[in-house]
C-alpha cells in the first residue's frame, strides 16, 4: 500500500508532529475534530490564562516566539503564535476540521499490515500508520462526595471568565495551576474567595533572581535528579519560605513526584486575607459543604480544579495496557507490540516543551521511514534500552536525553538495514529516505 499516516490532533503537539512529517517527505492525513487549530489553547482555556512557561522554552525551535512577546505570553498569543506557525510551513492547507475520530483499529495483529480509521461521518480509510496527539487535557475528572450540592458548578475547563461564577461565596478545589490561578480571579471578583486541598502543593515561582524559573529545568548537559531536586528545593525556600506562615501544609512528597504548581499570586492573597484555605471535602448538604476537620461552609458556586483523565475513546479496547489511569508506553511514545502506532505529547513536563515537541516529532518521522523496512514493531526493540511505564511526569532534561538517545538508536538502525539490504540484495534505501534523516539528526546534534 501506498505510505501514508493519519495525525490525529491539531493543537500544540499535533502541529509539531505535521512539521516533522513534512519536513521528512512523508504523506499524511490531519484530522481536528473542533472547526480550529490549537487544541486546548483553541477550546479549553479561561480568558485570563497565560504561560506557566516562558516564551523562550515554549516556543517551536523553527519558529521562535515574537520579540515583542512578554517573557510569559497570554493565552490568546499563543494562539495567535499557533496561527503564525502553521501558516509559515503550509500546515493549514493539510488540516481537515471537523473530522472526529471515532474507530481506530490495526488491519492486523501487530499494526504491521496498517491502521484503519473510522470517522464518525461513518468515512473509513487505511493507513500506514497513525500519531495520537489529541491531548490529555480534554476528558474532565470530576470527584465524588457523600450528598449533593444545589449551588453552582463548573469545572476549571468549562470556565471562561468571572461571569461563569454565582457570587459572591465561591469554593474552588484543587491547587493545581488552573485551581490557584481560578482562586485568585474569584477573590479579585468578590473580594474574598476559599481553595480546598486535598494534598499540599510545591509552589514554584515564575522568577527566580529574574530568570524564568523554567529555564533552570532545560541544559545542555544531563543533570543527576538529586541535583535538581536540590536545585528546586532552594527556589522553592527562597519564594515562599515557610509553608506555615502561609497557613499550608509542607508538602511530604519528594519535589518531582507530582506536578509543580506555578503560581505566586496564591501565596500573595493567603497573606493578605482575600483566599482562605479549606481541607478536603467530607460531603454536601445543599449549599452548605463538610470538610474534613469538622468545619462547614456556605456556597454559591464551587469550581472543580481537579484535573483530567487519559482517555482514548477511539482506540479498540485491549490495545493498550494501562497503569494508575495512564497507558504504559515506551518512551512516553510506543505501545508495546504494536507498531505503526505513536503517541505524541503523553507527558507532562516541568518546563516549557517547544524543543522537547519538536525534537520528539522528528523521532516520530524517522523511526516511521525505519519502521517501513522492519518486521518488528519498533518500539519492541527499543524497548530493550526504555522499558514500558504508565509513568506521565518527567523533567525537561531527563526528556531531552531521552529523545536524544531514541534517534541516536534510530539511527544507528537505520544503517544496519542499509547493510543488511546491501549484503543481501535488498533495495537500499533512497536518497529522499536517506538525507532527511541524517539532516535531522544533525539539526538536533
């Protein structure tokens, strides 16, 4: 058959993945099942949002952010930036809006025969092979409680902007990015507003001796995690301090092992009496809500700050094994025993992902022209070097290396079967094949 993969996703990594496609000669479908590109950025932001991240760390390597840009650029220039890229390159003529994905299936058992691909129009095509990128911010996660609350409510990626909130009584929870900087909208809203935790949190300042503190997570040269951990552990003292003083908790957890939270402006309103905060919910009775130590409050609108599940509806049932709610990959990118499948963007990292998106899209892209001349799912061989794990977090430079090693590996098996097909009379690869490939590697060298 005829090579030619299918994209699903047109946001952040989706369009980074089109890149490296393109850039490598290889044909594609890219299918955008909202009438926009930018994925969550397009549909799942509030109003007020802006980068955890600087634009320097955020922005694609090819196309840096506008010089005009703050460090920290609001939602609607990284939308406007989304726009630019895709433009520039000719990756707009290549998307197709409104195309919902709904069954996606190997034409056998290992994926080595190809992808077919239903639409939800009940369109089915074939494929060589098929990129998930539609992201994993998109699924709600919505917690359940004895009772129930009559008042209002809305989770963090419904709400848009302060009118989406029944004032003035606003009850936010979960101290995530999204739930810290929803808290302080309420309180600047109504003047008061109350977070509830399940857990304490690592706050990370945005500034660190005026340097975004994302940049301390990228290098050049691999840094041992004890040390970065030490590393964040200082920036963490030196912004807030002592934890009690702010009425939290100390974390009990190691800095890495959940999300970091971005935000100074919580710690901000706790000192100055506008955010108050609560325990874990108990139950609901009405509008009035039981936490955890005892205490009740009144309500008029609770905001559920409580994250997402990874979720893949279009994906047949027993084609990925899962682990704490998230499928064991190889590399964040492989499913075991299947080839012709990646998954692009499944991790969520520390620091700003234009070079880690970029960088692990051309991983993609070659190990697709490799994966034409082998017999064996790809990532079962690179499985021997990264075993499989549901594990989503990891650090911009834990990243970097690993992608580094996964081309690097690429690579070098890519001119073992120019060998064997020398020696054994099997054609070579072309030149269109060939050149690509070592051009990206150099570029990411």
């Amino acid at each position: 058959m005829t090579h030619r993969y299918c994209i699903i996703g047109a946001g952040y990594t989706g369009l980074a993945v089109a890149k490296a496609y393109t850039d490598l000669g290889l044909d594609y479908d890219h299918l955008e099942a909202t009438d926009a590109i930018g994925g969550n950025w397009s549909h799942g932001v509030y109003d007020s949002t802006y980068l955890i991240s600087s634009k320097d760390v955020t922005g694609y390597p090819d196309f840096p952010m506008p010089g005009d840009y703050p460090d920290f650029p609001s939602a609607a220039q990284m939308r406007e930036y989304l726009r630019a890229f895709t433009a520039e390159f000719g990756l707009d003529h290549r998307i197709e809006f409104g195309a919902l994905v709904s069954d996606v299936a190997p034409r056998d058992a290992s994926g080595l025969a190809g992808w077919r691909v239903e639409l939800a129009d009940g369109e089915v095509r074939e494929y060589t092979g098929v990129v998930v990128a539609n992201g994993h911010y998109w699924d709600i996660h919505v917690p359940s409680y004895p009772g129930e609350f009559t008042g209002k409510q809305i989770h963090s990626k419904n709400y848009k902007r302060p009118a989406d909130l029944d004032g003035p009584r606003v009850l936010v929870v979960g101290a995530g990015n999204s739930g810290c900087d929803l808290a302080v909208e309420a309180a600047l809203t109504f003047g008061t507003a109350e977070i509830s935790l399940r857990r304490s949190y690592w706050f990370i300042p945005k500034y660190v001796l005026g340097v975004p503190s994302g940049r301390f997570d990228i290098g050049s040269v691999p840094v041992p995690k004890l040390l970065q951990e030490a590393v964040f552990r200082s920036i963490v003292a030196l912004g807030m301090g002592s934890y009690r003083s702010f009425g939290l908790e100390k974390p009990q957890h190691r800095i890495f092992d959940q999300d970091l939270v971005v935000n100074q402006q919580l710690p901000y309103f706790l000192k100055h009496g506008r955010i108050s905060v609560r325990p874990e919910i108990a139950r609901f009775d009405g509008r009035t809500v039981h936490f955890t130590d005892g205490t009740s409050g009144e309500y008029d609108t609770l905001v559920w700050a409580t994250g997402f599940r990874t979720t893949f509806p279009f994906l047949r049932d027993g084609l990925l094994d899962w682990e704490g709610g998230q499928p064991r990959l190889i590399s964040h990118t492989f499913a075991p025993g299947l080839a012709n499948l990646s998954f692009a963007g499944l991790v969520a990292p520390r620091s700003g992902a234009g070079r880690l998106l970029m960088n692990s899209s051309r991983l993609l892209a070659e190990a697709a022209l490799l994966q034409q001349r082998l017999r064996t799912p790809i990532g079962d061989l690179y499985a021997r070097v990264s075993k499989p794990s549901g594990e989503i977090l990891a650090g911009g430079q834990e990243l970097r290396w690993q992608v580094l090693r996964g081309r690097w590996m690429v690579r070098a098996m890519t001119g073992l079967a120019t060998l064997r097909s020398r020696r054994f009379g099997a054609p070579a690869p072309t030149r269109r094949e060939r050149t690509p490939i070592r051009a990206a590697l150099h570029r990411a060298a």
